[in-house]
C-alpha cells in the first residue's frame, strides 16, 4: 500500500548510518516450506443490500493438505475485515461474521476476531482434498477506509474471509496491527458471483462480466486464477476501458468527486506500469486490471489487491506505479505481509522508482530511523511499537528501496534486472522469504554480499523477522 501523506512526511535529512555488524547474519539454507494447506478453491455467492452495504451468502473453500507431518485436524480462516473493529465491543456485531459451518466445528473466533479455527469432521492426510463451507455476512464500516465506505461507493478489500496458512513455523495468525499489511495468504482459484443493484457498478479481481437480472438488480461473476486475496467495490462509478499496448485490459472507476486530469493521469500510468513490470519481471498473467480513482482514499492512502487498487487520485495523478508494482511483489511473488514487509513494500518502492526515472541517488537522505537497532528486515510487530509507522514508511519503504538501488549498483544494471527476472520466476505464484531474495542476489553476483547485506540493515533469519 500507500499509507496517506501524513505518514509520508520523512523526518530528515539524515545520511545513511554504518549499521552495526552484531546480529547480522547471512542467508541460510532455508528448510522446505511444508506449506499447507494449498491447492485452494473459493466459490462464493453473495447478494446485496439495496446500498451495497451489506452482503450476505455462501462461501466454499476446497483445498489440498500439502504439508509434511501428520493427518491436518483444523484449517483457520483469517477474518481480516475486523481487523478495525475486532468484535464489536458488548452488544454489537462485528464487520465480518461466519455462521452455519459445513465441514468442520467451528471454534469462537479469536485473535481479536480475526481468526476462526475449524475442527475438520475429519482428519485429513497429506495429498487428500477436502472443503469447508460457511454463510457469510459482511457489513461495510461506516468509515472511510480499504474495507469501509463513502457516500454512495462501497469497498471490500479484505472483506472476503480467506485461509490462513501453516508451515514449519505452525498457524500464522497474527494481528491486525492497524495499519499496512498482516496479511499471508496462498495462491488460489476464486469464483465469486455477487448478486446487486444493477444501479451499482462492481470492479473485482479476476475477469469479471455483469449480467443483468430481475427486478432492477445484476450479476456480476468474476473468476480469478492464482491470486492471492479477492476484493471489489460496489457504487455507481464512472467507468472507462482500453487495452495497454502489452494487452491487458485496464478497467478505470472513479467516484463522481475525481478530477478528471487525475483521472487521465491514473489511467495512462496504469496502463504504462502494468506493461513496463511486465517487461521487467514477467507478464502480468491475469488479463485484467481494475483501477478504483478517488480523492476520499486521502484518509488511508492507496491499496493494492490482486487484479484490483484503490487508488487515492488528485488532479496531478496517483500512486498507481506503486500499487500496480504490488502485483508482482506481494501478488504474483508472495510473502508473509506481517513477517517480512520490506519484501512487497521495498521492492514496490523501488519498482516504481525505476518506472519514474529514477536511480535513488539521493535516497539516503529521505531515511530516518526511529531506534537504533531498526532494520530494513524487521516485522510488522516491531513496526507497531513506537514510534510506529513512520518509522516503518521510513525504513521498510524508504531504506528498503535505497538497499535495493545500491544493489543495482553494486552487482550491476544488467545483473540487477536479471535477477530480479530470475527471483520472480522462481517464486511465480509462491511465496518467498528474506533467505530467498538474499540467495537469490548472492547467485546473480557470484560472491558473498554479507557485507553489503549488514551495511544495509538486512538481516535474513530469526533476527530479520523478530516479532
Ligand atoms: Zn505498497
């Protein structure tokens, strides 16, 4: 994402600090993943409220036990739309709700009403399929936020419950720390129809068509493949299309309130980033890309989901680079949001620097950091003490961009876009870790970069993703 302006506002100027060389260590062999479960299969209908604001339906979701160990007892689904409001406080309800499981029992939700453990009926071995299924209903926050609302316009992002995944490590089921991503999800295969006033347009992941329906509503069915989350927006938007040169299909919505150059500028980047990344790290696989334009986003700033941005637009344009950059750092190459951010925000970053022209040659002078001991690797949870996130956009954002500048220049332009090609083919709708990239750098230049590693803050391993 793109957190809003006022956490933008870099305390500087400060150089870049010798980093300690205690803690650092270099990348080390990392064990198989054991990921599980995967091979995930969501098929959700929902239908709206006059207003968009309230959706109710079904959702399945079928997948495969691929981890090591024994039989899989119990799958978590992540409710990330409380993240916010967790549960509601005495007496009321909370955003996201899950009812009438099938397939399993389902406990009390926990992790402040963010995480639903289900009981499998039955144990279930590795390489076996199953499926759990549950009503759901979501109500959007009357707030204006990536799950939230203003005026007549809806936005679902992280609305949609989705799985959380299991590895070596156990459940990743970490909070919602109230601003930037938690997020860790695994590639998966969506087919949402959701059922809606045909007075309001919908933009979702995927390849979406609208059909209209009875009595003054429509059906929009979207189906998205290898994607790693599922958002939409519900409102009577104002809409345009065009193909990129590349040949994705852009589709722009925009809120009644956004200036109209910014508007031309949004869409022209957007067409302009999608191809250029594509070049640069590999097709954008997915066909279609919906941009969301609106100058309301100011509140939170710009949000990427797979096929899917919000975009905070004002008459000099968007953040749209950066967001569409998420497609691949985060979207097609995926990480755990919580554990490793500088993985998808630090390469968005830099991405969009390459885009605009530029070379960080004054990067440095944009950083501050907030303790001494902060690192361009550090989680989420470190992030959330104080001082919290403006040390993050500093750091995770900002330094994190300046390490991957002085990479470029240390192994070499041609060497840099090599391995950043080879890096995302190898992780294409997977997940990578801190020891990945770092090995992954260490082949492209054919020679230790401890140094350079410890002289950035990058610290692969426990000390990179200390809680
Ligand atoms: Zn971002």
């Amino acid at each position: 994402m793109t957190p809003t302006h006022r956490l933008l506002l870099f305390v500087g100027p400060l150089s870049l600090v010798v980093a300690l060389l205690t803690g650092v260590q270099a990348a080390q062999a990392a064990e198989p993943p054991a990921r599980t479960p995967d091979r995930i299969a969501y098929d959700v209908a929902l239908r709206a409220d006059a207003t968009g604001t309230r959706w109710t339906g079904r959702e399945r979701i079928s997948f495969t036990h691929t981890g090591t160990g024994p039989a899989l007892r119990e799958v978590y689904v992540r409710l990330w739309g409380n993240g916010a409001d967790g549960c509601g406080g005495a007496g009321a309800t909370p955003p996201v709700r899950v009812s009438r499981v099938a397939g399993g029992v389902a406990d009390a939700p926990s992790v402040n009403c963010t995480a639903l453990r289900v009981r499998l009926a039955h144990p279930l071995a590795r390489g076996a399929r199953t499926s759990v299924s549950f009503d759901v209903s979501l109500t959007v926050p009357d707030r204006m936020a990536r799950f939230g609302r203003g005026g007549p316009y809806r936005y679902l992002g992280n609305a949609l419950p989705v799985l959380a995944v299991r590895d070596g490590r156990g459940w990743h089921l970490d909070p919602d720390v109230g601003f930037g991503e938690s997020y860790f999800t695994l590639a998966a295969d969506f087919h949402v129809v959701l059922e809606h006033p045909a007075a309001l347009t919908v933009p979702a992941t995927g390849t979406t068509t609208t059909r209209a329906a009875r009595a003054g509503r429509a059906v929009t069915v979207s189906t998205a493949r290898r994607v790693r989350d599922f958002a939409w927006a519900a409102g009577p938007f104002r809409t345009a299309a065009a193909t990129s040169p590349g040949g994705v299909r852009v589709r722009a919505f925009w809120t009644e309130d956004t200036d109209p150059d910014g508007v031309a500028l949004a869409r022209a980047e957007s067409a302009g980033a999608v191809d250029a990344f594509g070049e640069r790290f590999g097709r954008y696989p997915y066909g279609e890309l919906d941009i969301v334009l609106s100058p309301d986003f100011a509140v939170f700033g710009s949000m990427e989901y797979p096929g899917f941005v919000l975009l905070w637009t004002d008459r000099d344009g968007s953040g749209a680079a950066h967001e569409i950059a998420h497609q691949w750092w985060y979207g097609i190459v995926g990480d755990d949001e919580y554990a490793d951010p500088w993985l998808d925000e630090a390469f968005a970053t830099y991405a969009q620097d390459l885009f605009h022209g530029e070379s960080g040659q004054d990067c440095w002078s944009q950083v501050y950091w907030p303790r001494p001991d902060a690192a361009i690797t550090d989680s989420m949870g470190y992030w959330a003490e104080p001082p919290g996130p403006v040390g993050w956009t500093s750091v995770v954002y900002r330094a994190g961009s300046c390490a991957l500048h002085d990479l470029e220049r240390e192994l070499g332009t041609p060497v840099m876009e090599r391995m950043l090609r080879t890096y995302a083919a190898d992780h294409w709708y997977g997940v990578s870790t801190d020891a990945d990239f770092l090995r992954a750098a260490r082949t492209a230049a054919g020679r230790d970069l401890t140094a350079f590693w410890a002289a950035h803050r990058i610290e692969a391993g426990p000390a990179g993703s200390r809680r």
